[in-house]
C-alpha cells in the first residue's frame, strides 16, 4: 500500500536489489579468491599477468551470456573488462611484489 511517506511496492523492489547487490558482492569476493591464486600460479611458472587471447574469449563468452539472458552486451562487455583490468593489476602487483 502507498501512503505519502511510504510505498511497500517500492520497498519490496528495494529489498530485492539489495540481496542482489549483495550476492554479487559475494560472488565478486569469490571470483577474485580464484584470480589471485591464479596470478599466484602464473607468478611462480613465469607466465605473464595478462592472457589477451583468454581475455578476449572472455568477453565473447560474456557478450553471448548477455544477449541470452536480455542483458545489453556492450554493458556486459564494460563490466568485464573492469574486472579484468583489475585482476591483471593484481597479478602485476604479486610479480612486481608489491
């Protein structure tokens, strides 16, 4: 019901994007756990922190992932790609030491 200062419709929509933000951080949590042993592994068997061609195939994978499920592709693109750059800036920082 809706009232001036109050509308349970908007309320429930807002509680529901607020498990959603949460999973995703949880979910980012655990993605990044994963990249940094990877960073770790590619450190200690001289591989360099960034796989362009993986990446790429990660994105087209992502972009088709998003078209499926009603999402615009190039946001998904976007989105990716943040998270890319972050994890290669991980991996430098574990060869560089830092």
């Amino acid at each position: 019901m809706w009232t001036m200062d109050h509308d349970e419709v908007l309320d429930g929509f807002r509680s529901s994007i607020d498990n959603i933000d949460v999973a995703l951080v949880h979910l980012l949590a655990e993605r990044f756990r994963v990249t940094t042993q990877v960073g770790a592994h590619k450190a200690l068997v001289g591989l360099p922190p960034a796989d362009p061609d993986r990446e790429a195939q990660q994105v087209q994978r992502m972009r088709e992932q998003a078209e499926a499920a009603g999402l615009d592709p190039v946001f998904s693109e976007k989105f990716l790609r943040f998270v890319i750059d972050e994890v290669i800036r991980h991996h430098e920082q574990v060869v560089n030491g830092d």
